[in-house]
C-alpha cells in the first residue's frame, strides 16, 4: 500500500543522509588530524622524519612488492573466471564452440602470464609496467570476445573484464607519464606547507604514447562497448546489482515474485482447459535459467531451421502486417477498419486516387501501413491528413513516400538475435495496407491514442505496460506498478517501482476486463506460447478494445517481472520435452503440466477459425480468468 511504499522511500532517505553524514564526520575528523599535525613545531617534525626515513623506506618496497603481488593474483582470478566461463560452452545446448574456446584460450594465457611474474623475483616498477598493459589489452580481447556469447554469466564478465581493462590502462598510463613521482611529491609538500610543486612533465614520446593509447580505447569502446550495451541493456542480469545496491528494487523484485505465485494457477489451468499449442511454436529448445532475449532468439533460430526443412513461415503473423491484419479479421478480432491490403503498387495507386476524389468518404488520419516493414526503426508506417490527398501533395509527398517504402528492405537491428532475424525479414514480399484510425479519444501523455503492451503466457494475459507513461504496469489484481524512467531519475537505475493510481479508471471502469479478454482471445486463436499484443483502449466504449499489431521479440523492459515470465514460458516446454524423450534431466521443481498440441498443418498466419478448435472463440469477454 502507499503507506508502506513511503516508508520503503523514507528509509531508502534516510539511509543515504546518514551514510552523507557519516562521511561528513570522517573528513572533519582527517582535517583536524592535519591540522594538529601541523601545530607540531617544524624541528620535531623534522627530527621525526629523518628518524623514521629508512624504516619508511624499507616498509615502501616491501609496500609496492605486495601491491604488485596483489595486482597479479587479483588478474589471476579475472583470467580463471574467464576461461571458466568460455568452458561453459560445452553445456550449452546451442554450442558455441568457437567463441567459447576462444575465450578459454585467451583466459588460459593471461593466468599463464600471471602465474609467471608471480613466480619473478622481487619486480621493480619500470618491470611490470609492460605487463599492466598487456593485461588490459588481453582482458580487452577477452571482452569482445564475451560479448557475442551467450553463457550464463555473459553480462557480468562483460562488465568485469571492461572494468579491469578501464583500471589497468588507467594505472598504466599514471605510470608511464610518472604520475606516481608527483603524487609522492604532491603529498610530501603538502605535509611541509610548501606551496610550490616540482613538477616534472613527461617528454614528448611518452606522452605521444599515452594519448594514443586513451585515443584507441575510448574508441574501442564507442564502437563496441557503447553498441552492445544498447542492444543488452533490458536483459535480466543487471537485475543483481540493482537488488545488491537498492533496498527499493529488492522490494519491487520480491513483489513481483509474490505476483508470480499468484498467477501460476491461472496459467496451469489455461494450458490444462482452454490453450493449444501450434506446433511451429513447438520447436523452441529450453532449458532452465534462460532470460526472456535468449528465449526470444532460441525462437527466432527455431523459426529459420523450420523454413529450411519445412519451408513454415509461421514468423509472418508478426513480421508482414498484411498477413497479421487478414489473421485477426478472419478470426473476429477488433481492430481498426482495413481500406485494402495491396501487395501491387499500380492497386494501391487506384485506391489513393479514389480517396483523393471522395475525400468525405473517410475519416482521418488514415494510415499507410508498409507490410514488410514492422520494426519500428523502419519508420514504416504514416499517418496522412485530408489536405495531403490533394494532387499536387500526393505527388509531391504521398506517392515518393510509398515509392520510397516499397523499395525498403526491413532490417532489425541492434538486437542479439539481428543476424538470424533479417534473414527471416529477407524473404516478405513488399506491400502496403491502408487503414483507417482508431476512434478513441488520444488521451494519453504524447496525444496519441491509449495503448496497453500486453504479455500473454500460454493463453493467460499477465500483465499489461502502458509505455507512454514510462512506463505503467498493469496487474491481474487490479493494481498498477509505475517505475519512473526519464532520463537522469534514480529508478531508472533500480528499476523500483510504487503504487499508481491515475489508472485505476481503466479497472473501475472495465475497461482492462476487455483488454485482457482481447488479448487472450488473439493469442489462443494463434495457439502461440508466448507473446506481446498491442491493444487501443478507448476512453468512450469500455468493452470496445481493438488490436494494433503483436510482438514476437519484445525490446520493453519488464523489469522484476521477466524472470518470471521467463520462468513461466520455460516450464511447459521442459514437460513437453521429458514427454516426447528430448530431455532427460527430470524436474528441479513443481511439474507443470505440458502444453496440448493442435492438430493441424495449416500455417500459422493462415489458419482459420475452425483450426483453434474453440481456443478463444467465442465472446471474449467471457473468456476472460480471473
């Protein structure tokens, strides 16, 4: 409740004023100590120094002897984590070979070169400066080479060996430009309230060498570092660090859990008397642990592999809007009024021209709809007013524009699975669907229309994010979670969440009775394990809800509640593979009963009512479990 998320709040608060304050306290407490230091008469200090110079000496060498032990056995333990990592290659049921020896190899030999200087008699710094670079070069390597592998703990050894490597070179070049002499320096004319400093520069050479060894770097990681990230940044393994850092997100992580638990018997009895398997969607390898974007690419390698062998191309109820449009007016799904679907330009020429002759006919804006391009960095739909149906507008903006989109090839990409699904994307035809707009009122934040992302799990809506409020979970119990994302606020690096209640309207008022019925009722009538349906919701007609289009691969972030989800996808697929002899490891935990297949041969994008055989049809709204 809101009284417990203040509290939640207020210690999160006063735990960091009091962490500030004690901080606070530390420093007054090392400047007084200075401060006294220097009352001390000069004589003494003096006398004092001189006295204790060969002992600080001797204890400096020991000192820089132990650091560079440290540092070595400290690199030691990089490089075994490493290769330890790229030895899980071996366990993975998509074999990565290649990259995963690769990683052992390069992990191998950077714990050989630290076993070696370990082994070195007592090193001297103008020793070991080489070999700091040549670890940051190696775990550089290492990184690059983690990055397009899929192991269990890719993230966090991403993130650690770039994190060595950002140390090491910073520590090198601090000692290649003799920035520890005049840190020594620094330090000592501070002790005699000196206030000059005989600072030695570096020569030219050296500092040649280290500006284009930072210059190469911070390259290194704008083309690699800085695109890998984007392309992981919602995948569940950050989700650790959150939890470690944040009292916040360890509480928004455990009520999600309890969530989770509250649905499992939702989802059994879905998957038990009312959902049934397409079998394209059948071919899916699980196993335990995978995170929602692994899953996501496991499906996308199962969709090419049955293209190759089976010619299926069940990928289009997503990927050509044309074909997603015809499935869901077949099968009685509220979306949009569709003009026509054009897979020939000369058609959808006539149909433009005859708009522009009847302009009162339509309502506006109507959008031109590029079937093949569905991502949405293919900028591939248009909105377009009456006044751009004049001829001299068409054929200065409309027609280029639909000349231009015909010839545009769909890329996806940025994503971990991008390879595997444009060769998929290579093969739709060009087309373009004109359609009308939704009615509603746009009554949300960036006045469009109001839209849901609905997550469907074996036939049971799970929850539902309202992305133009950055971002607005919608519960199976009526309550709503909102984590602030704008850029620069804390939660969008804890991903906590709090109770929200300016749309507790869309409950009160049913409309999100008929959301999740709709939703349901499409993903059954697709038979598909898994997927993301895009709803508009209008503010006038509660029981009205129409599908926009649907998700195979989501790119949101559900935060604390994708491992779950995850969980929930996994589960019913590893009974079905004990049952059909393809998994012989038995169950970790509680059995979850295996999905129903369908009995048919029809492609997914083609199927007709009678195929679901009563999957969703009816009234949705009566379909709806709460």
């Amino acid at each position: 409740d809101r009284r417990a998320a203040r509290m939640v709040f207020l210690k999160d608060v006063s735990e960091f004023f009091l962490a500030t304050r004690l901080w606070c306290i530390r420093m007054f407490e090392i400047t007084l100590l200075f401060w006294l230091l220097s009352q001390i008469p000069l004589k003494i200090r003096t006398k004092a120094a001189l006295s204790l110079a060969p002992l600080l000496k001797k204890s400096e060498k020991i000192l820089m002897v132990f650091i560079q032990l440290l540092l070595r056995a400290f690199m030691f333990g990089v490089h075994a984590l490493v290769a330890y990592e790229g030895g899980t290659c071996f366990y993975m049921p998509d074999l990565q070979l290649s990259t995963g020896l690769a990683i052992v190899f390069t992990g191998a030999f950077g714990m050989f070169m630290a076993i070696t200087e370990i082994q070195e008699s007592i090193p001297q710094a103008k020793e070991w400066k080489p070999s700091i670079i040549l670890h940051s070069i190696l775990v550089l390597v290492e990184s690059s080479f983690l990055m397009s592998y899929n192991g269990p703990d890719m993230i966090n050894m991403v993130w650690l060996t770039f994190g060595v490597a950002q140390m090491g070179i910073a520590l090198w070049i601090f000692l290649l430009l003799k920035l520890d002499v005049n840190a020594k320096k620094i330090l000592i004319s501070v002790w005699n309230a000196v206030n000059g400093l005989d600072w030695q520069f570096p020569s030219k050479r050296t500092t040649t060498a280290g500006a284009t060894m930072l210059l190469l770097f911070f390259y290194w990681k704008q083309e690699l570092v800085a695109p890998w990230d984007n392309t992981y940044k919602n995948h569940e393994g950050y989700n650790w660090s959150f939890t470690l850092t944040s009292g916040g997100a360890r509480d928004a992580q455990r009520r999600a859990n309890a969530y989770f638990k509250t649905q499992i018997p939702h989802i059994r009895n879905s998957l038990r008397n009312r959902f049934t398997l397409h079998p394209y969607f059948a071919q899916t390898e699980v196993r335990e642990g995978l995170s929602m974007e692994r899953l996501y690419h496991l499906r996308l390698t199962a969709f090419e592999k049955q293209l190759i062998s089976t010619n299926a191309t069940g990928f289009m109820i997503e990927k050509d809007k044309c074909a997603m449009l015809k499935f869901l007016e077949a099968h009685d799904i509220g979306i949009p009024k569709i003009i026509g679907i054009y897979h020939n330009k000369e058609e959808l020429y006539k149909t433009l021209n005859a708009i522009s002759a009847s302009p009162t006919s339509y309502k506006y804006p109507l959008f031109l709809k590029g079937c093949h391009l569905t991502q949405g960095s293919d900028s591939g739909t248009k909105p377009w007013f009456p006044k751009d149906f004049t001829e001299t507008q068409m054929h200065r903006k409309m027609l280029p524009w639909v000349e231009e989109k015909w010839q545009q090839r769909p890329q996806d990409s940025n994503r971990p699975w991008t390879d595997t699904m444009n060769r998929l994307l290579a093969l739709l035809k060009p087309g373009m669907a004109v359609q009308w707009p939704f009615r509603g009122v746009r009554i949300s934040p960036d006045h469009t229309p109001m839209e849901v992302k609905v997550e469907v799990i074996w036939g049971r809506a799970y929850f539902g994010m309202f992305a133009d409020f950055h971002d607005i979970i919608a519960l199976r119990d009526n309550t709503f979670e909102f984590t602030e994302r704008r850029e620069g606020h804390p939660e969008l690096w804890s991903l906590e969440n709090s109770r929200d209640d300016r749309l507790a309207w869309l409950v009160d008022g049913g409309y999100m009775d008929a959301v999740w019925a709709i939703a349901e009722k499409t993903a059954c009538a697709i038979g598909i394990d898994s997927v993301r349906i895009d709803i508009f919701i209008d503010p006038e007609h509660p029981n009205e809800p129409m599908v926009n289009e649907l998700s195979l691969s989501s790119g949101h972030h559900y935060f604390y509640h994708a491992p779950n989800l995850a969980n929930a996808w996994i589960q019913p697929h590893m009974t079905r593979m004990r049952n059909e002899g393809s998994l012989k490891s038995p169950p970790s935990g509680d059995v979850w009963p295996a999905p129903r297949i369908r009995q048919t041969a029809t492609q997914v994008h083609l199927q007709r009512p009678e195929d679901g055989k009563g999957a969703g049809r009816g009234n949705h709204l009566q379909s709806v479990v709460r």
